[in-house]
C-alpha cells in the first residue's frame, strides 16, 4: 500500500527519480506492472514510468540495488528484527534508507522526524554515522501514521503547557494495507482494536517533541498522553477526537488556539519543499468537518485538517483532527522527509 504511493507521488516528482523498486522474493524478477497485477490501490493509473521496472529482492540484492540509487524509501511488513537488520545493511552499504517502518522509531540516534515538528533532530545523524562507520549512508526515520492526526495540532500549543492529552482514533483500513475487496468483513464494521497501536500512539509525540543530546534523542516527559485506536470502515484517513488540559491557570483562548494554528509554519514552509502543503494546519469553521471523503486530499494529502474546537467540561478543550494515513502519515510524509534531508544536506 505504502510502495504504491510512493511509486505514484515519485511519477511526477521534481527533484526524484524512481530508478529500482524491490519488494520480497515473491516479486522479484517480476516487471512491477506484473507484481502489482490484482492489487494495485490506487486511484491514479499505474505511472507509465514504472510499469516495465523489473522487481528486485530488498535483501538478496541489496548491493546491487545500494549501487544504482542515492537512497532509499523502505516500507516493508516484515518482523521488527530483520526489517532493522535490512535498513542497517542498506546504510552500511552507503545508501541512505528513509523509512516508514518501526523497527527504528527508538533507536537513539536515529531521528524520527515530522518535517514541521522536529527539524532539528536530524542532527544526531551524524552520531549515527560514528557508530555505524559510514560516510553517506544513515537512517531515518518518520513516526506512525497515528499521530499525525494530532500530534500537529497540539506541537504550537505546547508553549502553553499541555498537562494531558485524550486521543481517540478513528483509522483508516489502508493503515493495514488493506482495501474492502481484500478486507470485506470491514464493510459495515468497526474493530475496536489495533494491534500496538495506543502504545505507539501513546509514546511517540513524546520521542517527536524530545531533545538531541549528545548524540541522542531524548523523549520529552509531558504532556501524559492516552488513547484509545479503532479502526473504521474508511478507505483513506485517519480521525481523532482530541481533548486537551493545559497546566493550572495557562489555557489560551480558542481564538488564541485558532490563531497558532493559522500562522505555524515549520522548516519545510520556510525551505518551500515541493510536497511541502503551504497552510500545513487548517481550520475548517463548519461544525460538520472535517470528513474524510471530502477533506483527506487536502493540498495533496500533506495538509492536516482540524475542526470543531470547543470547551469541554473536564478537560480544557477538544477538537476533531483529520490526515490522509498513507499520503502525510507514510509515503508522502516520506516523500517530504526526503526533501529535508537533501535541502539540509544529509543526503
Ligand atoms: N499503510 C499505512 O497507512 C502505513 C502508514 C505508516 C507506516 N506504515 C508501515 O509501512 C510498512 C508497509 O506497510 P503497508 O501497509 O504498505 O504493507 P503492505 O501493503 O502489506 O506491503 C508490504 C510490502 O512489504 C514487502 N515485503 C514483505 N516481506 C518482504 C521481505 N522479506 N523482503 C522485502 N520486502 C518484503 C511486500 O512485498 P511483496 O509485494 O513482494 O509481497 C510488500 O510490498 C509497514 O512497516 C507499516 O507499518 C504503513
């Protein structure tokens, strides 16, 4: 699901070009057109430009494959063990790997990074690179897709003091890599229950807002987060119903609230990065949004839609966020993370 976006938003990228897809033996050999045959999930046709690629395996041809690229996005579903051990070699192998995967969301000197967020974490690289030995190659890293729909949100409020913070989410089935034709029992449905999903939820946004320090990223210890992850009969998008306490006597107005989201820019604004969504928090007035069908896509799936901010009786306030799971919150999150690293000059 996840290589599939990255192989439409590549099609047309300015400054990318898609020279070698590899998948797992099961694909290798084949052109991709082949591989993808039955399943493609796209709504955009399959790009003309990859069709005819022929398939490589990411691992038994990962010196072949480190020799023709100057890097390498990795979305993989494959144990935790052997996905840190394939990213690990490609970066030893000198290609840098930017990844959508876990398995290296907390090791310490790799940064996980929401381009907008934590810009400044990509400086422990170069810690990374001492301990590996290389002089190119690294790893980095983009959070789960989650806490993308808040995580945002919340990052300009923080300056207020946020004490605690409620999340529940509404996910998408493509975050499973699923469509309704291979998932039908979805139809209809709620599953109440995503395997590791709250614990991610949960801890991330603290790793995200942590610090660099001496060659490590150090988690932040507030605000205490909790959620609850379910996942809904959605194609593409995930929601979440946020509530936010600020410390005693430190809540802003809602105007107040409104008016940090209008006017936050982050690195990516700035450097003008060309998947970089110009307004990256929008407000929508309208007490019915935002929805998924009709507010996903906004400025190509970059964009993070918020709404319906208003008090709440036991926490401070609560509002509605809304981001397209698989464009912001993996390929295209991946794709703008990309853009950083060559701007930055780690890449
Ligand atoms: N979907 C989302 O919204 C989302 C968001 C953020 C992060 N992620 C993460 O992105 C990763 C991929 O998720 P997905 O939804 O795209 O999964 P997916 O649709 O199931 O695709 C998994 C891919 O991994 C490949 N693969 C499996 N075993 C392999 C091996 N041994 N060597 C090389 N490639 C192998 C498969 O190759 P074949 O095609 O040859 O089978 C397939 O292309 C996961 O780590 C997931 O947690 C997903």
């Amino acid at each position: 699901m996840v290589g599939q976006r990255f192989v439409t938003l590549l099609s047309a990228h300015p400054w990318f070009r898609l020279t070698v897809i590899a998948a797992s033996g099961r694909s290798a050999g084949k052109t991709y057109e082949e591989a993808v045959s039955g399943r493609w999930a796209m709504t955009a046709p399959l790009p003309e430009t990859a069709k005819g690629l022929i398939v490589l395996d990411a691992a038994a041809d990962a010196e072949k494959i480190a020799a023709q690229v100057d890097f390498c996005f990795c979305a993989v579903d494959m144990e935790k063990e052997a996905i840190r051990a394939l990213e690990e070699r490609y970066a030893k192998l000198e290609c840098p790997i930017v990844s959508n995967n876990s398995a290296n969301r907390w090791t310490e000197d790799v940064p996980m990074v929401v381009p907008e967020l934590n810009p400044e974490h990509l400086a422990v690289i170069e810690a990374q690179r001492r301990r590996l030995g290389t002089k190119r190659g690294f790893i980095a890293v983009k959070s789960n897709c989650s806490i993308q729909s808040y995580a945002p949100a919340l990052h300009p409020l923080l300056k207020y003091g946020v004490d605690r913070v409620l999340a529940c989410t509404y996910q998408a089935i493509s975050g499973a890599g699923k469509t309704f034709q291979r998932w039908p029992e979805m139809v209809d449905n709620l599953i109440p229950y995503i395997g590791g999903e709250e614990e991610k939820s949960e801890r991330e946004p603290l790793r995200v807002w942590g610090k660099v320090e001496d060659g490590k990223i150090v988690p932040a210890s507030a605000p205490l987060i909790t959620t609850q992850c379910l996942r809904v009969p959605v194609s593409d998008g995930h929601t979440a119903a946020v509530f936010v306490k600020f410390r005693e006597g430190c809540a802003p107005s809602l105007d107040q609230i409104r008016e940090d989201w209008r006017t936050f820019r982050g690195r990516p604004q700035e450097l003008n990065l060309p998947s970089a969504p110009k307004q990256f928090l929008h407000y929508f007035e309208e007490p019915d949004r935002p929805q998924a069908r009709l507010d996903r896509d906004l400025e190509g799936g970059m964009a993070i839609s918020l709404g319906r901010l208003r008090p709440d009786s036991q926490y401070d306030c609560k509002f509605v966020g809304l981001s397209h799971n698989t464009l912001r919150g993996a390929a295209g999150g991946g794709v703008l993370l990309a853009e950083l690293l060559c701007a930055e000059g780690y890449i």
